[in-house]
C-alpha cells in the first residue's frame, strides 16, 4: 500500500496534467509484470540465481558430510574447478 502510493506520487510528477484517478486508472491499465519481457527476464535471473544458491549449499552439505571435491564433481555433474570456485565464492 506504501509503495503503491509513492509510485502514485511520482507519477503524479511525471503526468502533471493528469488526476489521481486518471492514474489509478492507467495503473489498472497496466500488463502484469510477470506478462512482461521485462518481467520474465527478471523472473529467470530470480530462478537462475536461486538454482546457483540451492547448489552451493548442496555442496557445502556434502563437504561437511566428508564427501571429496572428485565425488562431489561425480554426484552433481559439477566440476573439480567448479567446485573449487564455489567454495571460494562462499568464503568471501
């Protein structure tokens, strides 16, 4: 609801001309994000990064477990070096 009114208060700068319920309007008008290029570009980088961090933590389990970068590479289709990369990733 806050955000929905300051988005409503910076149009209102942008549309000098127009009233608060002309905007209203022009908001209800609007494609839904997730409908959008923009908003399904945004959607794969959400569900991209979400993979990466899922497979991090797997390997970070598996490590703790005793598991070895090699059978770790074996069990998730990852690389030594992958591996390797994402460990140091989570270090810094």
């Amino acid at each position: 609801e806050v955000l929905g009114e300051i988005f409503l208060l910076l149009l209102l700068q942008r549309f000098k001309t127009k009233s608060r319920e002309e905007l209203r309007k022009m908001i209800a008008e609007l494609t839904p994000l997730h409908e959008t290029r923009a908003g399904k570009e945004l959607l794969e980088e959400g569900i991209e990064r979400g993979h990466a961090k899922g497979v991090a933590d797997l390997v970070r389990r598996m490590l703790a477990k005793g598991r070895t970068p090699a059978e770790i590479a074996e069990l998730t289709d990852l690389s030594v070096a992958e591996i390797t990369r994402l460990l140091a990733q989570e270090r810094d």
